[in-house]
C-alpha cells in the first residue's frame, strides 16, 4: 500500500511552544544541564519578596488612611464645615440649620454659636447657612465648605425657564460656580416629603432621579424632616472619608469667627485686624506673609494661641464656655516674628531710571547740557519718529539738511523693511518731510486709537454722570462692535485724514506667524518695569513647594500646627478696609490665609479661561474685572488671547467669544498652579450682586508670552490683467504704499503676492500674484503689533473708595 496512498499526518503545532523548546534539538547534553530553570529556592525568595513589597505597600495607604482620618475628625482637629445650600428659594434653610444645631448640641443647652462641639458624635462642627441670592457669601462659604449639604424641597415647583423642576436660576449659576471652584463632599437633603410612605418613597425617587444629573456620582440623597433622618445623616457623615480640592491642600488658612481692629497710635489710616479662628490644612508661620480676600497681602505683628472654646474632650461636670467666656480668650502663648526670617512685603520693583546710564554728569556738565538744549528748542529739527531726546542729541545738523533734501524718488529704499529674520520693522519714517510738529499732532491721533483706549475705559470713568439712555446706546454700540468681530476679525479701514505709515507706525509685518522671530525683551511697556519674572518658573515652584514642606514638618518654633485656635494680628491695614471686614464678617466668612514664597509679587499671569453659558453681554479685552483664584481676589484688566500650541506667538482676541477656551493675560500678584478661577463683573446696580461673566483655571506665569494684536488692511481689485492687478482704497497716498511695500499681500480666495508700485496720486498700488486674481477677490494684507494687559487702578476689590 505505497506510493502516493501513504497516511500523511498533520505537523504539531508549535504556535504557544518557546524558542527554546523548538531548539532543543539542537542542543548538547552539557548545554541542556547549565540551561535550566531558576532553583525552587530562588522561586521561594522572588516570590516572598514580592509578597513583602505588596504587603508594606497596603500597610503604607492603610496608615495614611488612618492619619487622614484622625487628622479630619480627630479631638485636635479643627471643626467640620457644613455649608446649608437651598437649591431654591422656597427652599427654609433656616429651619435645617436649626435642626442640626440642635441634634449636635447637649442635652439641655441650646445653641448659642454655629459651631458645636458634640459628645454624642465625638465630632465637632460649624454649620454655615448660605444666603440664597448672595453670591459673594456663597463663594466664599464653599472655599472653605468640608461638605455642602444642598437642600431641596419635595413640594416645590421652580419658575419656567430652569432645565430642572427643583432647582431655580440662582440655584443654577451658583451650581456652575462651585463646580468651576471645585466640589468638596456633597449630599442632598431632601425636605417636605409626605407622611405616607408609598407617597414618601416614591416622591423621593423622583426627586432623587431628577437631581442626580446635577451633582458627582458619589453625592447621597437622605431625606431629613424628621430626627432620626438627619440623625442617621449624621452618624454616616461622621464616618464618611472627606474629599476637597487640591488647590486648598497647598495652602493653610483661617475661617475667621470674630474680626476685630485695633487702632494704630501712630498712623491713624492703618490699624491692626484680629482674626481669630481655627488653623486648617497646614501649619503657618508667623514669619509669612498672609492674604486677607478681598483686602490684599500683609504682614503679620503677632500670633497668638487661645484656648480651645469647643473642645471634644471636656472633663466631667464642666460644662462648654459661654458667650461671656468667648469673649474673654484665653491666651496660652504668643509667637513673634523674627525680622531677619520675616518674609518682606515686595510688591512691585522699583525701577532705577538711571540704571542704564555708566558715569553721573557733573554739575557743569549738566548746566551746559540745559544751555544747548534750549538753542536746540529754538530750531526745527527734522527727527525720525520715536526718537527720544538722547538718541536726537547724536544726529548731525548737517545730516538733517541732507535728508531733508532727498527727493521722493530717491526715497525708495526707505520704509518698512522686512529683516534678515522675515520680520517688518519700522524702524524709519517713510517720508522725512513730517516735522516734530506733525509728529506730535499723530501721538494726539494715536491717543484716540482704539487700541489704547476702549469705549469701556470712557463708560468706567464717566460711568456716574451718564443718564440712564447713555448707558444703554454705550452697550448698544458694544454690541455691534461684538457682533462686526466675529463676521469680519481684524479688519480695520484706513483713515483718510490720517496717513497710514503714521496711524499704524507701531505695527510691523511678518512673513510667517509661525517661524517669524519676535524678541520677547524689545519694546517693553514701563509697567514692565514693575513686575517680576523667573528664569525656570516650575523649578521655582517645585523649589518654594518643598520648602513649605520642610518648613511644617521640621516642627520649627516659629510655626503652628493645624487644629490650633488661634488669633493672627495684621499690622498695617487700612481702617476703611478693616472696618469693611468687620462689616462683612457678620454675613460671610472673612478669610485669611498663608502666603508661599514669592506670592505677593506682581507678575504676567495667564488664565484659560471660558465665557459663562448664562452670560451674553460681550465681554471686551481691557475690561475691569473681578478674578476669583482659589481664596484670593484681586481686580484686573485682561486681554485675551488664542492658545497656539505650535508657535511662540499668540493672536490677540478683541472680545471672549463663547463656546471655546481662550487665554486671559492679566497683571496680578505671583501664585502657583493648580487654582481654579472665577471670573465677576460688577453691574450698574450697586446693590445687586456681581455676574458671572467667565470661569477657567491658572496656566502659567510669564512675561515673555508674545501676545500680538493683527490688523487686516482690504483693498479692491480695479483692474485684472492675468496675474497683475491694480487695487485701490487699501492705502490713499502713494507714500502708503511705498512704505508698506515690503509686506505681502493674500486674498481671500487663497492668492498671495506683493506690492510691486504705486499707481497714480490716491494710493492705488499695482500687485503681482502667484495666480490669476478674480474681480470679485478682495486683498488683504496682515500687520501685527505686541499688546500688553492693562495695569489696575485699585488691586483689590475692597480698595474701592
């Protein structure tokens, strides 16, 4: 039976086989002895050791479990906050106040304070009740809110117009806010459910369905009309693990329970605050430097150490404090500052004008400096624009007479000329017949350019003596100007009374937006002069960051715990501000906390930042605005930018437009990342609360981001000869268009060319393109100029008069 009728089995399949197995073959005996597996004993040690390693990593989160706890709800700990928020306004906060006041109290005592200390629930807390239409309360409740108990009634009904039956329009923005500042803990308490309990069950379903959209997953509901509901609430907040945002671990800070000022002997404008409260999140020490919110940055006189009002553990038979005991504190130590550790009060750099100069004139030397100067006044002199009085003190008489001589025909080289690095720079004037008095009369024009000055800068200032008409035709114009941006960005008209080589003498052009060199140090503004810049700014922060840890946990003498009672006293506050403070106290906690290193500087501050969805006004670059970052405020004029991620240079946006991220460039004090930011705006309305205009987060701190405002010059073809084309109405002087020669041209429909030479005596230019150009294409040509934020006039909100 052979031959082609032979059994052919299949090959084994050696597709899960090693290679070694598939060269075993190939191998000698020697060879196979010394390749062999690793000894059991070997095996028992690797895997004991892995075994430990996993063994000391649960005990690691364990233990740091544990101290979290303790730390959170231990007897030194400071008070847990609770912060009662009615999701609407029929919603009776107070009654949920009182009930959970009176549940954490002793039998027999009533509440006198919102902070109690309970025996029962071996737990202490302070119970904050948030006014509903007072926003500014409500931030700053949640800034140092542990939990926020949100309450919603089972039997209310909102107006139309909300996206949720059980929450109304404030409920809504302010749940927008906090979740811009960062959620602690949550639960819902659900009130006014009816006695029946198939009713009871299923009304609160419904709620509980409809609700759990607007908060994280792992939010509760409980109801709580009754005591043993918020009875039972109580016991699971007791045990519950409390999460709060990372930005307010970085930072120790004060809830201040009693705001007091004393005055100063002698300056009578500046007294020293007292703030007392408990010391949470980190230790502080007395050699820091704290912000107030809402007042500015100080420095400390004093720390005192009270005795604890509420403590866990009182002994038997005695009972808490009361309020007469409050009043007097017991002061168990004082710290002072040590003036060679104490961090100083450094705002802003004070610039030397005289810095650059390498000798100092002598009195003679400066006299006759005087006498020249005034025989040069006496003369007209020619001078290129921008020239200050130093650098004109070089240039020849005799030069000036040359170059007033040349004619236009000889002038073709002058103008804005692109660099070796594809940049413009007008670094001459195009035609030298403008004399100083014509220069002086473009600054006039310049200063009524709307890149200095906005329409909103005039209505901030005169803002009192406008009528109610005014106001409105001023928004009216606002939003026009809004809506002309988005369906034509950039472009500008060229003035016909002005020439546009001197209109738009700062601005230069580029030959790429992407590649095209621009030196971060030309040109700076004085108010450069002022701030501070770091070389490594995240090798800063890593560097003051680990500092602060060292300086907590090396136990210094100078430095408080968290969980002490304690008394901080302010040197040097103003007595408007302070009295404002003591003012707002009584509606809404007042807020202290410890400054790192380097914090009270002013810098270049750069925010993504978002336009709020329930805001439609425009919102304007310049415009004087409120920032909410973490527990600190501070009032700033931003400029907005776009975030180009391949290029070093970013284009300025006239307006926040909505729906997309944007790049918000302010002058304010140092902070470091992360921090969350708020954005308010104050309306006409002085006694209604700020809006809401934007929300985002800190990004960085630098002064070297290039932000560069573009402008679009248009002109129209008049006549089209295959790749040439006359354009006219872009410039309307022929020394125009010699001096924007150099810059190229594009249009609309995606040709790009250059300026070849002027045609005639009204500012027509004949144009070379790298395609046929149609009648109907509009020319376009681009130019560029660096624009910084505006500096505040008051940096503070409370600095206001």
């Amino acid at each position: 039976m052979g031959g082609s009728r032979v059994q052919v089995n299949k090959a084994h399949k050696t597709r899960f086989s090693s290679k070694s197995s598939r060269q075993v073959h190939k191998t000698s005996l020697q060879e196979k002895s010394r390749i062999t597996k690793p000894g059991s004993n070997v095996a028992k040690g690797a895997k004991a050791a892995r075994l430990q390693r996993n063994k000391m990593i649960r005990d690691q989160k364990r233990a740091a479990i544990l101290k979290e706890k303790r730390a959170s709800s231990g007897s030194t700990s400071p008070p847990r906050v609770i912060v009662i928020f009615g999701l609407s306004a029929s919603v009776n906060v107070n009654s949920v106040e009182d009930d959970l006041l009176t549940l954490l109290s002793s039998k027999g005592n009533e509440p006198v304070f919102s902070t109690v200390a309970s025996s029962e629930y071996k737990l202490r807390t302070t119970v904050l009740k948030a006014p509903h239409g007072d926003l500014s309360s409500c931030i700053e409740m949640v800034k140092v809110a542990d939990l926020i108990a949100f309450v919603a009634s089972a039997s209310c009904s909102c107006e139309e117009g909300t996206s949720n039956y059980y929450i109304d329009s404030f409920g809504t923005q302010c749940l927008s806010v906090f979740r811009a500042l960062g959620l602690p803990s949550t639960v819902v308490l659900i009130r006014d459910l009816p006695p029946e309990q198939k009713q009871r069950h299923e009304l609160k379903k419904m709620c509980s369905s409809s609700l759990s959209s607007e908060f994280p997953e792992d939010c509760k509901f409980y109801p709580a009309d009754t005591k043993d509901e918020l009875h039972k609430f109580m016991w699971l907040f007791k045990e519950q693990r409390l999460s709060v945002p990372h930005w307010r671990n970085q930072r120790s800070y004060l809830m201040a329970q009693k705001v007091d000022l004393v005055p100063d002997d002698c300056n009578s404008g500046n007294c020293t605050l007292l703030l007392t409260g408990y010391l949470r999140a980190h230790g502080l020490s007395v050699n820091q430097l704290v912000h107030i919110s809402g007042a500015g940055d100080f420095q400390l006189s004093k720390i005192e150490i009270l005795k604890d009002p509420f403590p866990l553990n009182a002994r038997k038979g005695q009972d808490l404090m009361d309020s007469d005991e409050l009043n007097d504190e017991q002061v168990i130590r004082s710290l002072a500052p040590d003036k060679l550790k104490q961090e100083p009060l450094i705002i802003e750099n004070v610039p030397d004008p005289l810095a650059g100069e390498q000798t100092w004139p002598t009195e003679a030397e400066m006299a006759e400096a005087d006498r020249n100067q005034k025989q040069k006044n006496l003369k007209k002199r020619i001078l290129p624009r921008g020239t200050s009085e130093y650098q004109a003190a070089w240039i020849v008489d005799d030069t000036d007479v040359e170059d007033s001589d040349r004619s236009d025909d000889d002038d073709a080289g002058d103008g804005m000329v692109l660099d070796e690095n594809e940049s413009c720079l007008p670094g001459h004037e195009g035609n030298n017949n403008f004399d100083l008095d014509d220069d002086q009369a473009s600054l006039s024009l310049d200063s009524r350019d709307n890149d200095e000055q906005t329409d909103v800068d005039s209505v901030m200032m005169e803002g009192e003596n406008l009528t109610r008409e005014q106001i409105e035709d001023e928004i009216k114009k606002l939003k026009d100007a809004h809506a002309e941006d988005e369906e034509y960005p950039d472009e500008v008209d060229t003035p016909l009374d002005v020439p546009a080589r001197k209109r738009f003498a700062k601005y230069r052009g580029l030959k790429s937006f992407r590649t095209s060199s621009w030196d971060p140090k030309e040109s700076l503004p004085p108010e450069y002069a002022r701030i501070f810049s770091f070389d490594n700014f995240a090798r800063t922060q890593k560097h003051v960051l680990a500092k602060a840890l060292d300086m907590e946990q090396g136990y210094m003498d100078d430095c408080l715990p968290a969980g002490t009672y304690i008394r901080l006293h302010i040197r040097e506050v103003p007595v408007s501000v302070a009295s404002k403070l003591c003012m707002l106290g009584k509606r809404m906690p007042v807020i202290a906390c410890g400054l790192l290193q380097h914090e009270c500087k002013m810098s270049v501050l750069h925010f993504s930042i978002k336009k709020h969805d329930a805001y439609d006004a425009p919102i304007k670059s310049k415009e004087e605005l409120v920032f909410h970052v973490g527990f600190r405020q501070f009032v700033v004029r931003p400029i907005f930018s776009s975030d180009n991620m391949n290029s070093d240079k970013h284009k300025m946006e006239k307006f926040l437009h909505a729906g997309r991220f944007s790049i918000a460039s302010v002058y304010a004090p140092i902070s470091f990342t992360p921090l969350p930011l708020i954005a308010l705006k104050s309306v006409n309305d002085v006694a209604a609360s700020p809006a809401v205009v934007a929300f985002g987060s800190l990004r960085c701190v630098d002064p070297d981001r290039i932000i560069l405002k573009k402008i679009i010059l248009t002109g129209y073809p008049q006549r089209v000869s295959k790749l040439k084309a006359a354009v006219r109405y872009m410039f309307h002087s022929p020394d125009d268009v010699r001096w924007f020669k150099p810059v190229e041209v594009w249009t609309k429909c995606g040709r790009r060319g250059r300026v070849k030479e002027p045609v005639g005596t009204h500012g027509t230019m004949k144009c070379i393109f790298n395609g046929v150009l149609q009648q109907h294409d509009t020319v376009c040509m681009s130019l560029y100029k660096r624009t910084y934020p505006k500096w505040p006039e008051h940096g503070f909100p409370l600095l206001y008069a």
